[in-house]
C-alpha cells in the first residue's frame, strides 16, 4: 500500500503528562515512522507516516491520548511522505 503522511498539531493539556511517550509508543506498535515533540505555546506536533489504515488508527489514538492527557482538538494536515525516518522518534528530550 502507498505511504501517507500527516503533520498534527494536539492542543489540550499534552504537555508533562507523557504524551510524547505515549505517541511514539502508538507508532512504532502501528509500524509508523516520524516524529513527536513538544512546541513552545504548549502544543505538541506530529509527523507520522506509513500505512493509511495504520495512520487512521493512529489518529484515532492520539484524539484519546494518554490517562493524565485532555485532548482538546487535532490540526491534521496531509503532507507527502518523504521517507526521511526509519523509526518513530521523540524529539527535544
């Protein structure tokens, strides 16, 4: 199947409450590749791609969020994939 690719921003309480562990978790269990890392204005920002079923579910789960999260609203806005990522990683430990 064809590579997808999305950029998302979480906005919610997302920060301090292990979010970042919690999405890179879901991509590498879904077989994504990409990124996670928290922004300044209190956001976190996604790059995810691979599969387009997987990346549904992805989404899916990063609506949910882990149990100290509250997920407020997803910005998703497809992107092409580039290929640039071989696992799902945090960025800005």
């Amino acid at each position: 199947m064809v590579s997808q690719a999305k950029h998302i921003i979480v906005h919610g309480r997302v920060q301090g409450v292990s979010f970042r562990y919690f999405v890179q978790r879901i991509g590498s269990r879904l077989g994504l590749t990409g990124n996670v890392c928290n922004c300044d204005d209190g956001t976190v920002e996604i790059i995810a791609e691979g599969n387009p079923r997987r990346l549904m579910e992805f989404v899916a789960e990063v609506r949910k969020g882990p149990p100290m999260a509250h997920v407020d609203r997803l910005e998703i806005r497809d992107i092409s994939a580039e290929g640039n990522y071989s696992t799902f990683q945090i960025e800005g430990w």
